[in-house]
C-alpha cells in the first residue's frame, strides 16, 4: 500500500501510538524506547503492508531490535512470546475501545 494517509488515518496512528508499546503493556514492564507504529503482515503479501487501521505499537526494540517482529520475524516473535500479531491488533482494538470509553 503506496497511498498517503488521509486525515482520519493519522489521527488514528496518533491514537495508537499514543497507548504505547502494547508488548510492554500486557508483560507489565517498563517500556524503554520511543514508540513505533506497526502495521501487521498478517494476511499480507511478501512486500505488501496492512491498511493503516491493522496497525499495533510497539517500542523500538520489540519492533526492530533484536527480540522484536523484525529481528526475530513473525514465528520467531510468535515462539518466544506466545503471542502473535493478530493477538495484539486485538489487545490494541480493546485498549483503543477502553480509552475511547473514558
């Protein structure tokens, strides 16, 4: 996906990454680096990415470091945290709901 996000897509990504990293959230630690929007390849085509409403935080290092999506890949970061992409679009989806609530 090539396109620009319209306005209502931005406000969304600000609303995501303000919850940041949703990892850190449901391990209940401290989260240590500046957050990342990412959009999940759940579904997607080797070089495609997901519309911006499939998107979850996550800190830098559970983004690209080495123990992140990207350092370790999506069966890698699978195993380790027993968690996978589509669980924390559901965890993101239900704090969004949460905070929308308030």
């Amino acid at each position: 996906m090539s396109k620009r996000a319209s306005a209502a897509e931005r406000a969304y990504l600000g609303r995501v990454a303000a919850l940041g990293c949703i990892l850190c959230r449901h391990l209940r630690i401290r989260q240590e680096t500046a957050t990342q929007v990412h959009h999940i390849k759940e579904g997607q085509g080797l070089s495609q990415r997901a519309e911006h409403w499939l998107t979850i935080p996550l800190c830098h290092d559970h983004h690209l470091g080495a123990n992140g999506l990207h350092g370790l890949g999506t069966r890698g970061f699978a195993t380790r945290y027993k968690l996978e992409e589509l669980d924390l679009l559901a965890f993101t989806i239900e704090w969004l709901n949460q905070n929308a609530a308030r």
